[in-house]
C-alpha cells in the first residue's frame, strides 16, 4: 500500500540564515525526507501534519512563504527511493548510539549509568523519528539493554 | 464568548481551554472545527495556523495566551513548561512529567471525543496548578 504523505513546501529568503538553519534543524528531528529544494516530506498523521502546519507558520512570520500539502507518489519505486534515504539517516543515528554505548562499557560505575539514562533517551529521540526502521534499530536496543545489564543498581 | 478550535484535541488546546475556563471567560463555549474558514465570526480562534493566539516564535500556543493576556502568575508558567514539552518536545525546558502527560492525553483522546476530553482534563490541570503551586510555596515537590 502506497503510504500518504505531508508535505511543507518553503522559501526563505537567504539572509538572515539563521531562520533556515533553525527549519532544518526541526525537520531533521522530525524525520521529514527532503524532497527538493524547499520541499520536505512526513507521513502523514495527525501529529506529522500539524508539526509542518507550525513550521510553515514559522517560515511565514520569519518572511517567507509556505504551504502544506497532503499527497502520494505516483511511483513505488521512488517511494522506496525516499524511504530508504530517510532510513539511512536514523540508521546512521543509531550507529552513532550503539558507538557510544560500546563505548560506555569501559566506564566506571556512575559514570556508565549516567550515560545509559542519557543513551536512552536519545534512542527514544531516533525512535520517535523513525518511520521506516533500518535494521540498526534493533541492534541499537540490544545494545542499550546490553549495557542495562552491566549497570549496577544505585546505591540508596 | 465562543472560542474556536482545531478538533483532536491535543496537550495545548487542552490546557489552553482549561486556561480559559479558569482564568479568562468562566462559561466559555468551544467550537470545533476542521479548517480555519469555518471559524464562526463571533468566535475567537486559538491554536490554529494564522491566530493571534497560537504558535509563535517557538512558543506554544499555552505560552502565548499567558503573554498575550499578561497573566504572570509563576505557577502558570511551571505548567507552561510541561505544555510546551509535551507538545513540541524542543527540550527548551526541563519537563520530565511531559513525555507521560503527552501520552496519557493521546490516549485520552483515542477514547474520548472533544467535549469530554476537556471535560477530563480540567480537573487534571486543576491538580497540576495545585501541586505546581505547593512545590513553589514550599520550595520542595510536595508529598
């Protein structure tokens, strides 16, 4: 089944920059699949739709113009094109996290349960932008559980 | 007055409808709706896309109704901060109650339509402002 899509169509004017990084940024924790220039992708849902439904009023009072549109590609194929980009940006996320939890192995006691409380909210952050999950996922949470397993109980 | 809003509600018209009960029209009537165009004119529009009182300048549109109507009570803005991160989760504030005040409303809501949705969650800001407001007082999260 050909998934439904929402999509934030921008232009922003190329001075000031910092309205332009500070969009990209919130689409690249979102998840949204750049499509083209100025145009960028979710599946849609309610709370996809109405993430790009703000991001569009933070263009227009930044001074440049948007729109959303709802819509599906006609091709399968460049569907499976756009998923698998968007899949290999978390999965490159996850690598990170699973570096970082291997890593975290060779920590001492505090400082390796600190850090699993930090990677597991991280890996809830990649989660939550995850639409078409990479096979690092699971590896990710093996992972985290691995380390989970060495951590000790804190001291009351 | 009449207030107008989008349907499915979420965190932010939840508690920005509670906010108004409470604090600004005690028989406010709420109006749902699908697209800005059936706004009724008699009613005020909140958290929708081209209202003055909504998102702005990455504030929620809870945050705006307390700056747009100068209510500077500190207990409001404790609980700003948990609306705000529930519902954008930016981590422009340190709300950990958010993540699981966001699901027990998307699960409120899956159950419950509109009406009874703001219904529930009165008593639950309600709750919120009082514990928020102790924990202030006494400087300690109350028991």
């Amino acid at each position: 089944m050909r998934t439904l899509w929402v999509l934030l169509a921008y232009r922003l004017p190329r001075e000031p920059s910092t309205p332009r990084s500070a969009l990209w940024r919130k689409l690249r924790r979102l998840g949204a699949g750049q499509v083209g220039d100025g145009l960028a992708a979710l599946p849609l849902d309610a709370r996809n739709r109405e993430k790009l439904e703000w991001l569009a009023e933070e263009v227009v009072e930044a001074g440049g113009e948007a729109s959303i549109w709802l819509g599906e590609l006609a091709s399968a194929a460049q569907e499976r094109e756009l998923a698998s980009r968007m899949a290999q940006l978390v999965a490159a996320d996850y690598r990170t996290l699973i570096a970082d939890a291997k890593a975290a192995l060779e920590e001492r006691g505090g400082q390796r349960r600190r850090t699993l409380g930090r990677l597991r909210r991280e890996l809830r952050r990649i989660r939550a932008r995850d639409y078409f999950p990479p096979p690092e996922r699971e590896l990710a949470q093996q992972e985290l559980e691995g380390l989970a397993e060495v951590v000790e109980e804190p001291v009351a | 007055m009449r207030w107008a809003t989008r349907r499915h509600c979420h965190i932010d018209r939840a508690a920005c409808a509670w906010l108004i009960r409470r604090f600004l029209d005690p028989e406010p009537e709420f109006v749902f709706v699908d697209d800005a165009d059936e706004v009724p004119a008699d009613a005020t529009p909140f958290d929708m896309r081209g209202a003055e009182l909504s998102h702005h300048g990455g504030d929620c549109s809870f945050e705006t109704f307390l700056r747009r109507y100068e209510l500077a009570d500190p207990v409001l803005w404790e609980i700003a901060k948990v609306v705000h991160e529930a519902d954008l989760a930016d981590e422009r504030y340190d709300a950990p109650e958010a993540p699981g005040v966001d699901v027990l409303l998307r699960g409120l809501s899956m159950v419950r339509d509109d009406e009874e949705l703001l219904a529930l969650t009165g008593p639950l800001f309600d709750g919120l402002y009082e514990y928020r407001k102790r924990a202030l007082l006494t400087g300690r999260e109350p028991a």
